[in-house]
C-alpha cells in the first residue's frame, strides 16, 4: 500500500450500495478480554460535543458520497446503548438529510443492563430497526469471570424488551471458556437456541495482547480448552443451530435465511463502507475503471479524534490505496469467510482477475478431496470444517 494525500478523481458509481459504520469509543466498564478501542470515562461526558463532531465527520464525506444508496448503518463500540436517546436521534436525522435512511438496516449495539434497555423504545422511534445485544454466557458465574457488568437475568429481561420492541434482533455468546466441557456448551446453547429470533454471532474466546486475560493466561492463572476441544465445540455449534435452520453464513454467525446482518455482509462482499468516529476504518471505491480501494482510517485515541476533527474537519490518520494485489488477498480473505464463498464473476469484474489463476490448484483439489473447500461454477467457499482452518487454508491456497 502507498500513502497518498489526495481524493482520487471523481466517481460514476451513482446509487452503488453504501454502508455507514459509527464508533462509540466508551463503556462502563473495560471488559478484560476485549480489545476493542473502547474506555471508560473518568468524568461526565459532553454528548453535544461528540455529536457535532459525528455532524463535521459526515460533512467532510457527503459531497464525494451522498450519492450512493445507503443499505446499513451500524452503531458499534464500544458500547453504543450508552449514547443518549437524543443523539441517536439527531444523528440519524442528520444522516437521513444527507441520504434516505428509510431503507437501510440500522443496528446498534447494546449491552443488557436494564439501564440501556430502557432506551430500546426511543432508538426505534429514531429509525433503529435492529439490536445486538452483548450477552456473552447464559450462567452467573462465566459473567463474572468475563468481567461483564449484568446477570443472566437482566440479560433475559432485556432479550424480552428487545423482542417486544424489534421485529430484527441478535445476541453474542462468547464460548470455548476455560474449563468449558462439551457438556456445558450443549446444554447453553440448548437455552440459547430458545431465545434466538433469527440471528446470534457465537465468539470462541481469544485471548488478545494488551488485555487483563492476556497477562492472566501468560500466568496461567487459567487455561482454555485446547485446539481439539474448540474443534468439537465448532462442530456441536454448527449442529445444533443447524438443525433449527440458523446456517453459519460467517464464520461466527448463525441465521435464518433472511435474518442475515447486511451490514456486515457488506464487509464480507467487498462492498464499500465508510466508517466515522475514532478508529473507524473505509473502504471506497475508486473511480470507475480503477481497480483497487481507498483504505481510510480514523485517529485511534478518542480524544485525538474529537479534537482533529474540531480542527479540521476530519481526524483521518491513514489514507491508503489497497492496490492490485492486496485488494485480490482482502477478497480472498473476506470471501472465505463466508458460506457463499468467493463468487467468481464477482472477483473477476472487481479485480479484472480470474480468481482460479491466484490459487494453487493442488492444494485447490487437495481441500476440496478432504471435504474443507466445495467448488462450482459459480463460486469456491468453504465447509464448516473448513472455517475452522480459515486462516491456515488462505496461507496454503494463495499462490
Ligand atoms: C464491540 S464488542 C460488543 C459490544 C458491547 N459493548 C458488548 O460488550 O456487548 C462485539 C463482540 O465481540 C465479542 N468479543 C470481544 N472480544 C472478544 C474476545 N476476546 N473473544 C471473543 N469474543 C470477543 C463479544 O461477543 C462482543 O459482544
Ligand atoms: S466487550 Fe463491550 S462492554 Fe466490554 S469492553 Fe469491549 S466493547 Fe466494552
């Protein structure tokens, strides 16, 4: 990739599919796995000015981009639940000026105190029309071992509110916890399974640099199940779900037919997105006829961010081209990840490549013999047992 300083020319794409990512930097309180960019406020915070710096982020685009065709918007976090009523509002109003939101799927992540869930009414009246909530475990004490700040039941009481109030609801589960059997996992999901509307993303734990659990597990103050143990609890996951028609369309998210996430299929597809507020990542397309991405990201530090933009209007840190070749790898990338696969005449329209000539085809042949890799003429895509190998298989499979 090279730095350039520059827009890249003017675009043709008029209403090519747009999907809108939005950064809530804060939380209540730092969960010890996550490395998310998320921080707990010392003091009292100033929503007004967060939310004029949202209005001067999306003012910096709306000329280059205010003519494509919203599909999503995804409020993630941090913890967006925490954003005050009347922000959600005034900023999906603020984008609904510049493109229609009447459409567009619109999710906001939520953590299930009772406190957020109070605000569940509102955010529908302002246009949210689909809720993730971060529930995490189904038992009291891997809550507490994950640091989280709500009990089983306040989570059940706001799986309640959020299917009393949208039609398009999902929670997390995180699993592959230490000392997690088989057993356990089972019957969780057996309790999961009955409250799943149409969509649940299932996160086996990792164990990231910079967080409290990464210097814990250094200590071995805990273990995780090992690599043969999280292989069959992949496998009872997507056989359990399966069975009640929610296919893994992602590595880690299950649904029915019609419940998938747009938003982040539109990630998963290659399509373009912009991201706002700090750390938030683009990808746009450039102009008709050039093949790559503008890769954009934001300033990471929130207060950094808050104060370029009131500088300047944006706080953009990096502004990349993804050339050729980086651009065939993302694709490759993304496309494994999800059930449909890789679509070849999509590949071969957006990288003016056929995909086939960038795999070596032994090994293509080899996945496909032990049943990880399926082809057609259409697409190559992974299997469930090959999901699990997803980064391995990439490694091998690109030439
Ligand atoms: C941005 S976070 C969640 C937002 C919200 N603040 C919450 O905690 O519910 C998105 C999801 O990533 C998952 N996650 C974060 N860190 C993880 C880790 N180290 N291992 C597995 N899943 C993780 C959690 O399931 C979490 O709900
Ligand atoms: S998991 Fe959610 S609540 Fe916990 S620190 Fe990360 S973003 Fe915040």
């Amino acid at each position: 990739m090279r730095f350039v300083s520059w827009w890249p020319v003017v675009f043709h794409n008029i209403m090519s599919p747009l999907s809108l990512y939005i950064h809530w930097p804060f939380c209540l309180k730092k969960c010890p796995y996550c490395d998310f960019n998320s921080h707990v406020r010392e003091s009292e915070l100033e929503q007004e000015r967060w939310l004029q710096a949202y209005f001067h982020e999306l003012d910096y685009y709306k000329d280059r981009l205010k003519d494509r065709k919203l599909v999503s918007i995804f409020f993630g976090g941090g913890t967006p639940s925490l954003m005050s009523e009347e922000m959600v509002e005034r900023l999906l109003g603020y984008i609904n000026d510049i493109w229609s939101i009447k459409e567009a799927e619109i999710t906001l992540e939520a953590n299930p105190t009772s406190f957020e869930a109070e605000k569940f009414k509102a955010f529908k009246r302002s246009g949210v029309n689909r809720i993730s909530l971060g529930i995490q475990a189904l038992n009291d004490n891997d809550l507490k071992f994950l640091g989280r700040e709500h009990s089983v039941s306040e989570a059940l009481g706001a799986l309640d509110k959020a299917a009393g109030i949208f039609k398009n609801y999902s929670f997390d589960l995180i699993y592959a916890r230490p000392h997690q059997t088989l057993a356990q996992w089972e019957k969780e999901l057996e309790q999961a399974i009955k409250l799943i509307n149409g969509h649940i993303s299932l996160y086996q734990l990792t164990i990231e640099k910079g967080t409290k659990f990464y210097s814990a597990y250094q200590n071995k103050e805990f273990e995780l199940p090992n690599e043969e143990l999280s292989a069959q609890l992949y496998e009872i996951t997507a056989k359990m779900l399966g069975k009640e028609q929610l296919y893994p369309y992602e590595i880690s998210n299950y649904a029915k037919r019609g419940y998938e996430s747009q938003h982040n299929l539109a990630y998963w597809y290659y399509q373009e997105y912009l991201g706002i507020g700090a750390g938030a990542h683009s990808r746009l397309r450039l102009a008709d006829n050039i093949i790559g991405r503008q890769a954009l990201m934001n300033i990471h530090n929130p207060q950094q961010w808050l104060k370029a933009v009131e500088e300047k209007g944006h706080a953009l840190q990096n502004n990349e081209i993804v050339g050729q070749i980086d651009m065939e790898l993302e694709m490759i990338m993304m496309g494994l990840r999800i059930a449909s696969g890789i679509n070849k005449q999509l590949f071969t329209q957006e990288t003016g490549k056929n995909l086939l000539n960038l795999l070596n085809i032994d090994v293509l042949n080899q996945l496909k013999e032990s049943r990880l890799l399926e082809e057609d003429e259409h697409s190559i895509r992974l299997t469930i047992d090959g999901m699990l190998l997803h980064q391995s298989i990439i490694n091998q499979l690109v030439i």
